[in-house]
C-alpha cells in the first residue's frame, strides 16, 4: 500500500475506468489520476466531448489514458472493456446534464442516466469489481429549507435531470444494500474554472446554460451582455448565492473518495463537494472582470422561475471522513477559466 497526498494508505491501485473521461469534470479528474500514478481507462461516446481533450490530457501529464469510444448503454462495449485489462474502480461520470433540455426529453435522460447507470453495474457485477464514486449534484437537494446544506437535508428532485440523479442514488443505494459494494455519492456543489495549463477546460456546445461559461463568452465578444435574473433576492446585493467550485478541487475530491472506497468499507455514502462559501453572481462578475481585466456588460433583469435564492454547502462531512478540502478561491476559479476560454475560443473544436 502507498501512502497519497491525502495521508492515507492507498487502497485501489490498478486501472480506473472513468466514464465520461473526455467530458469538463471527467478530463479534470483523469489528469489528476494519472498524476496520481493510476492508470486510466476513459469510455465515451464524445456526445458532449472532443477526443482532443485525451491529447490535451496527454500533453499536461505526460501520460496518454487509454480511450474507447463507447455508449454505457452498449454492455457488449462495456463486458469487452472490463474484459481487457483487470478494473479496480470505476469513476462514473458519463451522463447528460442540461436542466432544459432534460425538460425536453426526460425518457432521453432517464435512458442515459438511469439505463447507462444500471448497464455499468451490471457490468460491473459480471465482473467482479465493486467499487464504485458516482457523479451526483447538489440538485438533489431542490430548493433546501435552510443553507448551509448537508448531506442529511431531505432530499427532492425540481426537474427530470434532479429525478435522474435521485434515481442513480437509490439504484446505488439498493446495490450496496446487498452487500460488497463500497460506493461514494459526490454532491457536486457549482463546478468552474479550468486546469491552470488553459489545456482543458469546459467546451459547452451552443449557449452556455451556466453562469460562468456564459460571463466568459460575454467577456470574449461573442455574446453581448449578461442579463442577471433577480436583483431583489434577500441576498447581501440581491442577486442568488451559489457555492462555486474550482474543477481541480473537484478533480482531486474524486482522489481522495477513491483512496477511501476501501477504507470505509463496505457501503454508499454521500458527500457534498462544495467550499463552504456563497458567492453571489455579481461578486461572480467582479471576480471575473478581475480575471479578463475590463468591464463584462450584464444587467439586472427580472428573476427567472425556479432559481433558489441561495444554496451553498456543508462540505464538514468530506473533510472529515475522506480528508478533503477545497483550496481555491474565485479569483483563481475565474482566472484560471479565462486562460482555458481565452486560449480555445471555440472550445475543442476550434
Ligand atoms: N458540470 C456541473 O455543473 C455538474 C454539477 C453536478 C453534477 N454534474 C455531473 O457530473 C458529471 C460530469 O459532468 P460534466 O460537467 O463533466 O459534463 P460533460 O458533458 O462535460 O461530461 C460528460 C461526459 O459524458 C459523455 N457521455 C454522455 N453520455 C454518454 C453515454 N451515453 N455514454 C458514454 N459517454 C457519455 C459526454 O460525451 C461527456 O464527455 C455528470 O454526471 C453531471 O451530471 C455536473
């Protein structure tokens, strides 16, 4: 057994298999892996990802993970990928993850998300490999009674994207529950940022639906303003609170809940990956008019339906039980998405 970065004895140590490895937080985390000294099995279908994030994956670590394009709806894809080299672990991050267009097609969500799942577990079962961190979002709480929220908080989904992710939950928590299985639920908090290389980073195809992305591509020229939905929230400035999140934070949040699978033994648990800080969106666009150095055009207007007015973690759990913290701030959050936007801004497929 190795010791990690995380001082604890290193309990798997083979080759992961991260689904969705090509994706924003997927590539994030394979870099972090392979800098880990893991080997790496990425399978996706590149339906939300270029296979250039694998060079550009290649090129920060040195390392080149192997990559199967491969639907985790395909279990003949899948038996042959297990077939092919011994898996200790699976990160399983390959999902569909657009709120509105899960309105659109929620059969099309519930196929990919819940079906994708289910198929990898089986998988799984047929060969022998239990261990298991799976990629949930603070969504499963909706709209939480009170802030900050811990893992405890009832949990309700607002939408079919949030019943997907509830669904994954119990589906994993009714697996474990039959014994053997040791299973890590992380409840990703509002993810930003980029590897500070500017190599990878999020490549969101069409409009961005998220905050940042958005501010970003207002800050590039290629979207005029950003319009701020509801300056009259009960919030310090009026406008909502969210718990943003540096991806490698995130990244490396996935290394220690993987160093810990064995270590707590047989079971699923969940755990909110957030830092513990509300930030509001106009602190967000001051942050990120720092990071591009001139002003980003944005405008109060009306709140949008639905949108909570302020949500952030209790992230005391991960910290004490997989020995994790999130170390950076917004203004490298910001900054470090810039580089990434700044350097492709057509995303990979520039
Ligand atoms: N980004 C966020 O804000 C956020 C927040 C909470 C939870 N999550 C969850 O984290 C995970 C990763 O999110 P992300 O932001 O990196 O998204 P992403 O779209 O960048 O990455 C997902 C990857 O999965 C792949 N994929 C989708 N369907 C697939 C399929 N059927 N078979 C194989 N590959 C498939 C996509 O091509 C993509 O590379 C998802 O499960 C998402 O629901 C994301």
């Amino acid at each position: 057994m190795n010791a990690t970065r995380h001082g604890y004895a290193r309990s798997v140590a083979g080759q992961i298999l991260v689904t969705g490895g090509t994706g924003y937080i997927g590539s994030h985390t394979v870099v972090a892996l392979l800098e880990d000294g893991h080997d790496v099995v990425i399978v996706d279908d590149l339906s939300n990802s270029s296979e250039r994030a694998v060079d550009a994956i290649t090129s920060i670590t040195g390392r080149r993970p192997v990559f199967v394009r491969a639907d985790v709806c395909d279990a003949e894809r899948l038996d042959a990928v297990f077939a092919a080299g011994p898996v200790d672990a699976v990160l399983h991050f390959a999902a569909r993850k657009s709120v509105a267009e899960s309105v659109r097609d929620p059969d099309g969500y519930e196929r990919v998300n819940v079906g994708g799942l289910r198929t990898l577990v089986d998988t799984m079962q047929r060969h022998d490999v239990h261990r298991l961190v799976f990629s949930s979002s603070c969504t499963v709480y909706g709209e939480p009674d009170h802030v900050p929220v811990d893992e405890d908080a009832p949990l309700r989904a607002v939408n079919p994207y949030g019943e997907t992710k509830l669904a994954g939950e119990r589906l994993l928590g009714d697996v474990a529950a039959g014994g053997g299985w040791s299973v890590v639920l992380l409840r990703y908090f509002n993810p930003i940022g980029a590897h500070p290389s500017g190599a990878i980073g999020e490549d969101p195809h069409g409009i961005p639906d998220n905050l940042v992305p958005y501010v970003m591509q207002v800050a590039a020229g290629r979207l005029a303003h950003l319009s701020v939905y509801g300056g009259d929230y009960p919030t310090r400035d009026g406008t909502c609170i969210r718990d943003y999140l540096h991806v490698v934070d995130l990244a490396e949040g996935h290394l220690a809940a993987l160093d810990a699978l064995d270590r707590l033994g047989p079971g699923c648990r969940a755990f909110n990956l957030g830092t513990g800080v509300g930030t509001t969106v106009l602190e967000v666009v001051a942050a990120a008019e720092r990071a591009v150095g001139h002003p980003i055009p944005h405008r109060v207007v009306g709140r949008r339906p639905g949108d909570a007015a302020a949500v952030w973690a209790d992230p005391a759990r991960a910290e004490a039980e997989l020995g994790w913290r999130a170390r950076r701030d917004i203004d490298t959050m910001c900054a470090d998405h810039w580089r990434w936007q700044s350097s492709h801004p057509e995303g990979f497929t520039g």
